[in-house]
C-alpha cells in the first residue's frame, strides 16, 4: 500500500493507495503535525482505528506546503513505518514543465493538482482549488503547467471579515436561499460565499479570455463540494485531487 500526505496551512489529509485505487483518506489539523508526539500518536492510533498493519504501508509520498511542518513529516514517518518519505517538489522528476518565472516556487500542492488534472481530463485545463487560499492552476494542451492565480480562500476572507468587523458575528459558512438578507447572519452569509461564487466565474472569465480558448474547469479542496453545486462554470468535482497527484509523481519519479 501507498501513504500519500497533503500538509495544507489548515489541514493534513492522509490518502492510502492499494495499487491505483484510494481506498481511504483521513486528515488532522495541521497545527498537530507541529507536535511530533502527537503526530506520531495520530497516526499510528488513525490506522489502527481503520484495521490497517502498519507494515503494509511500503511508500510514503509528501505533498508540503508549511516549511514548519517538514523536520516532523520526514523524522515521523520514518519512525512509524521505517520508510523515507519522499517530497514532491519543483525538482521532482516530473512528465510535464513548469513553464513559469521561477518555477522552484510553485507549491507541491499545485504541481500534484497539475499531474492528476491533466492525466484525468488533458488540457487545456483549470484547476480551482478551495484551500486557505483559492488557487487556480493553468495547464497547457500538452500538460504543462503555466501559471495561474492565488486569491484569498473563502474561510481566509471570512476569519478577516469576523476579526476585524467588531460587531459581526462568526457565521456558519453557507450559500443562503436569497442575496438580499434581511438581518446580519444572511447579510453575512450572502456577502461570503456570493461573492467568492462570483470572484471565481469572474476570474475563470478572465483566464478564458486571456487563453483565447475554453479549458475544462476542475474544482478540488476544502471548500469544492459547497461551491460546486452554484456554478455552471465547473466541469468536475475531484476532492482528492492532490493524494491523486503524489502517488502519480511518486510513481513517475520512481519508474524503473
């Protein structure tokens, strides 16, 4: 079996692989990968809870974007398992370019988007992925990767918006059933998600227009399953879609 790791600034996800197929995905707040005994108790007690022997995990692949978290993911792993992890990163061997000004700052997170992006759909091809940051990922007819956009996330934007605002309370994060609300959770509510809604058609617009052509829109990450179902403009839902990408790279990289 196959261990892939995606440390987001939110959260970790954990996806195990038995040869192509992910069977089961289970995450963690990230904040407690900082703390090696407790990353270490987690993941150990996770794949107990799952019925899963530990020596049946025989790769590990990590997708990091939190440098902090990085000495744990590496040292943990190894202890748990006795298996080197291996990093996806711009130096990875990769099947496909990074064609952009510095290609060594390109997240793992969005190179692994990339590669199960263009295996699952091709290209031309974007991939919006709900995080802590709303990304979107440009990749050309031939499957390279060509830039993109990083925005604020909608629970980013939100946490600023309670923080700072006082007298506004901390909502839950739902699409409301009008835009005009009538008392401030609704005002709130409608202002949040509305206008993440029509921050990304407006920005998928752009990207259209700029390509002079029209990519197949996949959407991935926390928030994917909430937006999706307000849009015409997203082709896919693929919510695992970076496990999917390490364990494609890690294959790739590794091919004899």
């Amino acid at each position: 079996m196959f261990l892939a790791i995606d440390t987001g600034n939110t959260h970790t996800t954990f996806g195990i692989f038995r040869e192509e197929s992910l069977i089961t995905t289970f995450r963690i707040s990230t904040k407690f990968i900082l703390d090696e005994i407790l990353f270490t108790k987690y993941l150990s007690e996770s794949l107990e809870t799952l019925k899963f022997d530990l020596s049946q995990i025989k790769n590990i692949g990590i997708a990091s974007v939190v440098p902090n978290a990085d000495e744990n993911l590496n040292r943990v792993p190894k202890n748990v398992f006795e298996i080197k992890p291996m990093f996806i990163t711009p130096k990875t061997k990769l099947s496909f370019k990074l064609i952009v000004d510095r290609p060594d700052e390109v997240g793992a997170d969005r190179i692994c988007n990339a590669a199960a992006g263009f295996k699952k759909y091709g290209g031309p091809l974007v991939i919006v992925d709900f995080g802590t940051a709303t990304t979107y990922d440009v990749i050309s007819a031939q499957g390279d990767f060509i830039g993109g956009v990083i925005a604020p996330g909608v629970l980013t934007s939100a946490h600023a918006l309670f923080d700072l605002a006082a007298k506004l309370p901390e909502v839950e994060l739902k699409f409301p059933n009008k835009v005009i609300g009538t008392n401030t959770v609704v005002n709130m509510q409608s202002g949040i998600m509305y206008g993440a809604l029509d921050a990304m058609e407006g920005m998928l617009r752009r990207i259209q227009s700029e390509l002079k052509t029209n990519p197949k829109v996949i959407a991935t990450g926390g928030f994917s399953k909430t937006i999706f179902p307000y849009t015409k403009m997203i082709d896919a839902l693929e919510f695992d879609l970076v496990l999917e990408g390490i364990k494609i790279i890690y294959d790739s990289a590794n091919e004899k």
